[in-house]
C-alpha cells in the first residue's frame, strides 16, 4: 500500500527527496497521517515528521530545520525533503501510515519497505 | 519528558513467555504501539492500544498498559519472535511521535 521512491546515494550538502505512494485510501482521508522515520544503521528508529489528512505537519526538534514534508492530492502521494545532507543523515528511510482511532489512541499500521540512503562526500 | 525507555536486550526460552518494558511519560498519556523488526526488514504492528492486534499478528501477542509503563507479552515464544521489539506513542505535546531504543529479543 506504501511504496518509496527516491535516490539512493546523495552528495554532501545537496537535498534529499523521497515520495512514498499510497494505494487503498485517499491522503486525506480522516483519521490518517502520513509519516516519515528513519534508522541510521545498527541503530533504533528514529521519527522524522508527519503531515495529518489536512495539511497540518509536525517535525522532530532535531530535524525541523532542515525536513520538509509535503502532499501530491493528484498522485495521492506524499514527499520528504531533507536540505544540507551531510554523513550523518545515511540511513533507512521509511515512510508509514499513522492511525488514530481516538484523541489517545496513535499508531503507524502500515509501513513502506523502507530505502537506504547513502550521503558521500 | 519525550523519551521512552526500553531494556536493550531480553532472551527467552522456546514456549516460554516473556515481557518487554517501555517506560515514558507520555504514556500516562497516550495508549502506545508495539513493533517488530527483523534483520533487514521494515518494522511490523504486532499490538496497540488496549490490548489491539492487528488481523496478521498471532494472538501470542499482547499489550497492557500501567501507570507510565507499556507491556509487550509473547506467550509462548516461538523461533520466529526474534528481532527488536520497538514501543512508539505521541509524545507529551500529543504533536510529535517517539520511540523507545528498542529491546532485542533472543529465543533459547
């Protein structure tokens, strides 16, 4: 239902771009977000932002300078830009759907294969 | 507090039951998530909420919830339960999502 797309290697101070295409349910139906995490490697994961059915977008603290993320209505997708790649962004990617099913209830119930990123110098 | 504890690393003999932790403030809050990951693979839902399983985790899987501590029980593990264990719920703010470190579980 999620599919990630996007380049596996980035150079060093260039943007990273990713789009995950959803199939199955509308990217603004209620009662979805649509988020993005990552797990450098050997390490736990890592939450990098989401965007909720209408629009709204939360970002980690340590991320939200530099992370972006955005929705295609017409592809019924949704993207994640990540500005000045250095070493340290190389990880997987994942994107995933976030559920709620009431005001304390949140889970990510599907989530993309996920996409190794590699930043060279 | 944004964070989420869990134990680095928890081991069980075949058939036996276990349980992983995951401690946070956010959880006095928040109903958490449970998640599985095997060796290059992207993480799974296995249970949720109050004790929700999602239609393709076994019912060896549970979940509870006290205090500020989310309970992962396998009843029964079997081979196939290997991997990191993830807790995950919103955070304090409710805006922003957390995660725990992560617990590594060893079947005997």
């Amino acid at each position: 239902r999620l599919q990630l797309s996007g380049p596996g290697l980035v150079k060093a101070t260039q943007t990273l771009s990713l789009t995950c295409s959803v199939s199955g349910v509308s990217v603004h139906s209620y009662g979805y977000d649509w988020g993005w995490i990552r797990q450098h490697p050997g390490r736990g994961l890592e939450w990098i932002g989401y965007i909720s059915y209408s629009g709204t977008t939360h970002y980690n603290p340590s991320l939200e300078s530099r992370a972006s993320i955005s929705v295609d209505s017409s592809q019924n997708q949704f993207s994640l830009d990540v500005t000045s790649m250095t070493a340290a962004d190389t990880a997987v990617y994942y994107c995933a759907r976030n559920r709620h099913d009431s005001g304390f209830l949140y889970y990510f119930d599907y989530w993309g294969l996920g996409r190794l990123v590699t930043v060279s110098s | 507090s944004s964070e989420l504890t869990q134990d680095p690393a928890v081991s069980v003999a075949l058939g036996q039951t276990v349980t992983i932790t995951c401690e946070g403030d956010s959880l006095r809050r928040y109903l958490g998530s449970w998640y599985h990951q095997k060796p290059r693979q992207a993480p799974i839902l296995i249970v949720y909420g109050d004790n929700n399983r999602p239609s393709w985790s076994p019912d060896r899987f549970s979940c509870s919830r006290s205090g500020n501590t989310a309970s992962l029980t396998i009843t029964g593990a079997q081979a196939e339960d290997e991997g990191d264990y993830y807790c995950g719920s919103r955070d304090t703010s409710g805006d922003r999502w957390v995660f725990g470190g992560g617990t590594k579980l060893t079947v005997l």
